[in-house]
C-alpha cells in the first residue's frame, strides 16, 4: 500500500519541482546541472521580491508557485521587540516566475511565545519551518500555532494544534509527506512524532519521547519497505511510516539540539550532531541495534546544518567554526577539514546543495560559496548580495535552472540569462 501512496505523491508533482525541505528526495540533492555559478544583487538576479518580515524557513517549489513563511509585529529588533500578542506569522505564495506575492494568510495564536530577548530564538525567529506540498495542498507547521493546510489557490482547508508548548531555541522541524500522511516531529511542542491525515487534519498515529529533537524526518529505503528515521538526544530510533511501529532504535549523540537531519545512502543512516560528532548506523533492524549496527562514529560534525553523500563521502560545513568537511562515509575518516572562509568568520546554519560536479553552502552573513564536489577542496564561487545585510538562515531551493534564496529581508531568483 505504500508504495501506491509514493506512487500518488509524485505522480501530482512536476519533475521542476522542489516540493519539501531539502528537495524531492529530502536530501539536498538535484539532478539539474544548469545552475548558476555565480550571483549578486545584479549578476544573474531574475526577481527579488521583500518579504513582510523575517524567517528561516527554505522556500519550495511546485509548479509556478514558491512558498515560504515570515514573521511580523513582534521580535524585529531586539532592543525594541514590541508586544508578543501581536505576533504574526505568515504562509506566503510567489509567482515563481515574477516574484510577486500571491497570497499571504497570517497566523495568530493567543499561547505564549518565547520572549525575543538574549541569544536563543534572536539567531532565527519565529519562522523556521518549511512548508511542503503535493501538487495539491501546501502544508505549513507554525509552532504552537498549529498546522495548516491551504488548497494551491491559498484557501484554508483546516488546522490543528499538536502542541502548545513554546522553547527558548523556537522550532527548527519541518514537515513531510508520505502518501496522505503529513508527518510532524512536534517534539517541543508535545514530545510527539505525529502522522496527521493530510485531507482533514485528524491524528492517524503518534508516538512519544523525542528530548531535544530539531531534524526533520527523513524516509530510508531498506530492501521492500521504508522507514521513518528521526534522531533525538540520545537515541536513533526508526518506525514504519504508515502506522508509527517503532522497527529498530540506536544509541546516538547526546545534545542539547539535535539539528541536522539524517540522509542516508545504500541502507546506511548518516547521523550529525551537537558537539561536532558524526556517527554511521545500518538501517533495517529489529529492537536496540546498538551493538550490531553502528559502522562507525567521530568527533566531527555540525550543530545545526545537515549533509549531503556524494560518491562515497559525506559533506558538510561545522555551524560555528566555518569548517568544510569530507568524511570517507565507509569509515568516517577526515578527507579535509578546512575553513570555508579565510577573511572572516561566520555561522553556518543552511545546508548544502548538490548539483553535478557543485557543493553549495550559505552563510548567515558571508554569503554562499560554491564548492568542487570531489575529496579535494576547491572553491569555485563566492556569491555576495552586497546590498542586504540581513541574516540568511535558510537553505537552497532549486526549480528549472534557477536557484531560489530567502534571507530576513528577500526572497531572490537567480538563474543564467540566455
């Protein structure tokens, strides 16, 4: 049966399309190789468009639309946050081909939210998630503001709460599609891993205990079935997707966030975490696999940003230190860890694009620079929008040649002019 749900989800895509979080395959990889290279405020700019306020959400793509969220009316200067009641957050649609705004429904909750004061929430906001779609609904998770589904066309279709809890860091999960299950990691909010029916909102299975879980839900294939891999503090654990069974469960990294989402390759989990460590485990599994299915484990890797496998090596870029890393993803071994920027340091909170022979990586306030996808480090680009200096958490998009970016302030689409 599932397999006819997968069947269904991609059939009403279009092949452009970048429906989710890291793209169609959820792992920030594209088989388009004609993207730019380079780009500015002016060197390959096809629209940019300003937003009504901040976010950290990656846009996506279906068809001609692009959709992403932001905030408004509370949290914009920190020295000045405003009144939390007015709070809104907003579920945006652009014309992919213009940049206009279609439409914009604001958000509003009476729950509080965490106060915009210190460091914490002031690194992101209020508007982390991605949206994602299946051609014919668009699905946006707004917090302890609930779920909510809109037709292509921005009609609410309905929404539902999976939790009311607020925390200091705000949300870093987005949501995914498997055949009519939106699947929600609501761990901050109600410590639960939710599959809601996509049609009317309603809980078709749930399942609880994820402390200090960020990452998004990634489905790995292994042999004839799939698998929901989500990763906590402490604890790998994988379920079957169509009705929650937990299958398999492993010790894993011990954080107070756990970020990155897993990608995985040939049945093998790639894991990241906090404290810059990386380990490897075999999916498929019954029960606690933990001494039988670990490949491997090491002291490097991210807090925030996940990786991408390429030819038998997994990229990333560590968030804090700016280091670009290659990992032999058989052993784990450092192939080169080497600072992203030489001038500067900075944060890194976007994860990668793999397009073709190109790693792409942003920065928050460096720009993005444009990698060799080979063993060897070698910078192909560095892209600067001179003119705005605001934050840029958000990750690429990818949809017909173009690249689409959001910083707090734009949302850009950039593609070589014939």
């Amino acid at each position: 049966m599932h397999r006819l749900f997968l069947i269904c989800f991609i059939s009403s895509l279009h092949a452009a399309d970048w429906p989710q979080f890291r793209g169609p395959t959820g792992d920030g990889v594209t088989t388009e190789t004609n993207l730019p290279l380079n780009w500015s405020e002016k060197e390959n700019l096809v629209w940019r468009t300003e937003l009504p306020g901040p976010g950290s959400s990656s846009p996506i793509v279906s068809g001609d639309r692009v959709f992403l969220t932001s905030y408004s009316g509370y949290g914009l200067d920190i020295k000045a946050p405003g009144d939390m009641t007015q709070l809104t957050r907003h579920a945006l649609c652009l014309d992919k081909r213009s940049g206009k705004i279609l439409w914009d429904y604001p958000v509003k909750t009476d729950l509080p939210e965490t106060v915009y004061t210190g460091s914490y929430i002031t690194m992101h906001g209020y508007a982390s998630s991605s949206a994602v779609t299946d051609g014919k609904g668009v699905f946006f998770f707004m917090a302890n503001a609930g779920v909510f589904a809109f037709t292509m066309d921005g009609k609410k279709v309905w929404d539902v709460s999976v939790g009311e809890k607020p925390h200091p860091w705000g949300v870093g999960t987005s949501p995914i599609l498997y055949g009519d299950l939106l699947i929600v990691n609501a761990a901050l909010e109600s410590n639960q891993l939710l599959a809601l029916d996509r049609k009317t909102g309603t809980t078709v299975w749930s399942a609880k205990g994820f402390p200090a879980s960020w990452n998004t839900p990634t489905i790995v294939k292994v042999g004839d079935h799939d698998e929901l891999v989500v990763n906590s503090s402490g604890k790998l654990r994988a379920f079957d997707p169509k009705d929650g069974k937990e299958l398999w469960s492993c010790d894993s990294i011990k954080a107070a966030e756990l970020c990155p989402s897993v990608v995985a390759h040939d049945g093998v989990v790639f894991v990241l975490g906090g404290g810059g460590k990386a380990l490897a485990v075999r999916a498929g599994g019954q029960g606690d696999v933990t001494a039988t299915h670990i490949v491997w484990q090491v002291q490097k890797g991210s807090n925030v940003g996940s990786p991408v496998y390429h030819e038998g090596h997994l990229y990333f870029v560590n968030d804090t230190r700016g280091t670009a890393t290659c990992l032999d993803a058989k052993t784990g071994a450092v192939v080169y860890e080497q600072p992203m920027l030489k001038e500067k340091r900075d944060r890194w909170y976007a994860t990668p694009l793999l397009s073709g022979g190109r790693l792409y990586y942003t920065s928050r306030q460096s720009g993005s620079v444009v990698l060799a996808a080979k063993p060897q480090l070698e910078v192909l680009a560095t892209n600067v929008i001179a003119d705005d200096t605001s934050v840029t958490n958000a990750s690429l998009a990818v949809s017909d040649g173009r690249i689409f970016l959001r910083s707090d302030k734009f949302a850009y689409c950039f593609g070589v002019k014939q």
